[in-house]
C-alpha cells in the first residue's frame, strides 16, 4: 500500500509538472518544473520497485531511481548553467527576449542542446539509459504505468525542445537595438568550460556500469536495454521533438492559435493550476486571517490584559502601602501594635 502511494504521488505529480514546464516563459521557471516532473519520475521508480514483482530483478527500480538522480544531476546541471549562460546574454530569464541565439553562441547552443537531448531519453546521451531502467521497472509493474510515465517521458521531450528552438531558432529580435549595441554572446572561460565539462559528461555518464556500485542489497545488477521499451521509448521522444520542431521552429501563428483553441488550459498551466493562489488563499486567509488573527487579539487582549491587570494592582497596592516603611521606629512601633492587637482579636474570635 505504502509503494503504491509512493507510485501515485510521484505518477501524479510528473505529469502535474510536466503541464505547467509546458506553457512557461521563464526558462529557469521551466527547468525548474522540469526538475520537479524528473524527481518525481525517480519516486515513481521507487514505488514500483517491488520484491514480489517477479517479472523483474527485485532491485531494479530502486537502482533505476538512483541511476536517474546520478545522469539528471549531470544533464540538469548544464541545463541550468546554460540558462544562466543565456541570462547574462540577454539579460532576461524570458524566452520572449531571445531568439536565434545559435548565430550568436554556439558553445551554448551545442551543451544546451546535449542537455535537452539528454533530458529526452536520446541514445547515446546519458538519460537514455536512466530512463529506460525506470520504464522497464514501471512496465515490469503494470502497462498502465508504463504507459502513463512515457507519456511523461514524451512531455518532457517536447517542453524541453519547445525552450529550445524558442530561444535558440524562432526570430532573431533587434539584439543590437534592444541592448544599445551589444550582441549577445558566449560567457568566458570559467562559465564555457564547466558548459563543455558537463556535455561530455551528459553523454558518457550512461554507460557507466552504476548497477554494480548502487544496488538495494549490495548485490550487482548488470544493466541490460530493453530494447521494445527504449526504442518504443526513444521514437515516442523524437516525435515529440518533431512536433516542437514543427511548432516552434520558425515564427509562426500555430502555437497561438493552439493555446487560443484551449485558452482555459493554457491559462491554467501558466499559472501552475493556481496552486499559489491556493495556497495563498489557504495560508493568508484562513491560517493567517482565519486562526492566527484571533489568536493574536487574544494573546493581546486577554492574556497580556490579565498580566497587565497584575501589574497594575500590585502597583497601586504597593503605592497605598508604601508608608508602611517610612523609617521612623515609631511608626513600626505603632503598625506592631496595631498587628497584635488584630491578631488578638482574630484570635480571641476563633477560640470563642
């Protein structure tokens, strides 16, 4: 039961993620959805990863899901470090301020371009291969989840190309008008060579043997391509890098006129389902308004109105007796009398 919620969540939450890095304009905002739709790709892996499965080796969505973390670290690295490339050119995080940019740096075109081929599941590159074992675990577990993470696997392709021949292809805009002469261009030597580091490791970083390093039992696990899922796999990803391509190639009318076709869903994943204005409305009107408005009146009003209250008597109780310790011996004299006196009565009235 515990797997199966695991495998839920994390189906759900891939697929969630994937519809939002879909209709994005900022590019880190998108690879950051990206990040989160790949994770929970790793959770899933987790959830199918079963010892009563015995259609495959027990370990095998475990060490999938490790192997995954270890080829994304690599391939969203340079991902992320090409957006910041490209940032510092331009000067913006929107796709909508670039365009054409291969013209103009082609150290980044080429990693961004290694870490989107990556991140789809392309042979030779290093997801590929991550991304098959996971595949191979989910179908191993049942076709429905098979099924539904490769078309995850295909989203990821497209929104990931979709950023890319935005920001690479599309239109050349007026760099030279836009930002008073200057041209966009490559970052220097410590920004290109951790650029061109984490390319080559994006596609070597498959063919590492990590089964027989990270395995749920300490056991090897000989890592084998499933060749009817990766190929089935691979060709679902290139046709949705034809698509994008289709779309997004070249300016054109056709992106508008689909997110026009299904504004309502488009609006929708633009605005990541409105979970922040759900949670804004959750924390700041009811948590916040709701409970914790009260509470603070309460606080204020009662509780520090109590202790005020204490104050306040002991002070003016304290004042009125303030002559009790005048100094004079007399005076004691006098207040001692007055106590025995009391004292005797009370006394006399008790035996009585």
């Amino acid at each position: 039961a515990a797997l199966m919620f695991i495998t839920v969540v994390g189906a759900a939450t891939a697929f969630y993620a994937a519809m939002v890095a879909c209709a994005q304009i900022d590019i880190k905002r998108i690879l950051a959805f990206s990040t989160i739709s790949q994770i929970a790709f790793m959770m899933v892996s987790l959830g199918v990863a079963s010892k009563n499965n015995v259609a495959i080796h027990e370990g095998l969505g475990y060490m999938a899901s490790m192997f995954h973390l270890f080829t994304h670290a690599m391939f969203k690295a340079l991902l992320f470090l090409g957006a910041g490339s490209l940032i510092h050119a331009v000067h913006s995080n929107n796709y909508t301020a670039m365009g054409g940019l291969r013209k103009y740096m082609p150290i980044t075109h080429i990693t961004f371009l290694i870490g989107c081929l990556a991140i789809a599941g392309i042979w030779p590159f290093a997801g590929f291969f991550s991304k098959d074992e996971i595949l191979s675990a989910c179908f191993a577990n049942g076709t429905f989840w098979g099924i539904w993470m490769m078309m995850v696997a295909a989203m990821t392709a497209f929104y990931m190309f979709r950023m890319y021949f935005l920001v690479f292809w599309w239109d050349n805009p007026d760099y030279e008008k836009e930002h008073h002469g200057h041209l966009p261009h490559d970052p220097g030597f410590a920004m290109t060579f951790p650029l061109i580091f984490l390319g080559i490791v994006s596609i070597i970083a498959g063919f590492i043997p990590f089964g027989q390093f990270v395995t749920f039992d300490g056991h090897e696990y000989h890592i084998h391509i499933d060749w009817s899922i990766a190929g089935l796999s691979m060709g679902v990803a290139i046709l949705s890098i034809a698509f994008s391509a289709w779309l997004y190639m070249k300016k054109n009318d056709k992106p508008r006129r689909m997110a026009d076709s299904c504004r309502w869903l488009w609006t929708a994943a633009n605005r990541r389902f409105y979970w922040d204005e759900i949670y804004l409305f959750i924390t700041r009107r009811i948590i916040f308004d709701g409970i914790c408005k009260p509470i603070a009146w309460f606080d204020r009003h009662i509780i520090d109105g109590t202790m005020d209250g204490f104050a306040y008597v002991t002070n003016k109780a304290s004042y009125a007796i303030r002559g009790f310790q005048s100094g004079k011996v007399q005076m004691y004299i006098w207040w001692y009398l007055i106590g025995a006196v009391v004292l005797g009565i009370i006394t006399a009235i008790c035996v009585l």
